[in-house]
C-alpha cells in the first residue's frame, strides 16, 4: 500500500466493522467452486468521499466477495465489485468497476430481504444485479458484468462526444462527430435492451 492512501485510511476511515458473514452453511445452500461465503464490511466514515484505492486495498487482502458498507453520519452508501479468484487460488482478482448505491438515511431505507436462491453463486448474482440499473437478459454472471462494463464505457463515450459535438465549429466535422454519436448510442440501446 503506498503513502497516499495510508494517507486516505487515516484521513477517511474512521473504523471498520465486519457486519456479517453470508456462508453457504448458515443460509442453508449450496456453495459453488469458490464461493463460500460474501462478507459484509461497514466503513464508518469521517468524510462523505471515500478514496476507492481503500475499498480495492480491502477487497484483494480478502479473497471472498465483500458488500461495503460505508457510513456518514447516519447515511449509508453500498459497495461492490465483482471478483473472482485466481488459478492458484491464493489472491483475489477484481473484474469490475464498482457497483454503488445513492447515500440513503437509516431512516427511508428498508431493509435488504435476501433472495431465496439455490446457491451462492445465485446469491451473488442477485447481489451484483441490485446495484446494476439496466435490466439485462445475460444470465452468466461474469457476462452480465462485462456487458455492464461494456455499457459504462459507451456512456462514457457518449458523454465525449457530446462535449466536443457541442464545442465543434466545422459543420464537416460536426457530421462526422454525430454519426459516431449515434453509432455509440445505437449500440448502448442494443445492450440495454431498450
């Protein structure tokens, strides 16, 4: 871990607490290759921002997936990512960017009722598919996670074109500048399903 974010866990993190353990022993379902078990670890905060450099240092010290619970104040905000194991199963491998909530009061939230799934792997998924905004028809899990990836990344093209669409004075260059907008927005709705 380098300077800046022992820097962070000092300035940001004011404790963490382990909440729970989801194992397949105690929901009473099957575990799947390396899924075992989900743990859910809560950040109490003593800034609103969190460095993400502090959720990753975490997430790979911990090889089972990990549900973050940051707290401020009373406002809670999840976070998640999807991760894997290695060949050699002795680190964890992060395949996604992370998947959060909007910061949400003890007060309006209600509480997270686990799905009755079979197994931990569609426990997981389940998990995975609360924090994704699109209602995609992929039913493997590390699919589904890269088309979410997929789907970001487009966004983020969209949004880039956009900008130099709105800052563009040639109309030549303007043209060409829209038909690569709607090439990216024609395969963002195709992903989306919508």
């Amino acid at each position: 871990m380098n300077s800046r974010l022992k820097e962070a866990f000092i300035e940001q993190v004011e404790k963490i607490i382990w909440r729970y353990k989801l194992s397949s022993s105690k929901l009473n379902i099957d575990s799947i290759d390396d899924l075992h078990e989900i743990q859910v670890i809560e950040l109490q905060l003593k800034k609103e921002d969190l460095n993400a450099g502090v959720l990753k240092v975490i997430d790979e010290a911990i090889l089972s997936p990990i549900i973050f619970l940051l707290n401020f104040q009373g406002h809670f905000r999840y976070f998640l990512a999807y991760k894997t194991l290695s060949q050699n199963k002795k680190e964890a491998i992060l395949k996604s960017s992370y998947l959060n909530s909007e910061w949400v009061s003890l007060e309006t939230t209600e509480k997270l009722t686990l799905s009755a799934e079979l197994n931990m792997e569609a426990l997981y998924f389940w998990l995975i598919k609360l924090f994704i905004p699109y209602a995609l028809k992929e039913t493997n899990l590390e699919s589904y996670v890269q088309i979410y990836e997929k789907i970001l990344k487009l966004e983020r093209e969209i949004h880039k074109l956009k900008s130099r669409l709105s800052k563009e004075k040639q109309f030549k260059k303007k043209v060409n500048i829209n038909i690569a907008l709607q090439e990216k927005e024609k395969e963002l709705k195709s992903l989306t399903n919508g």
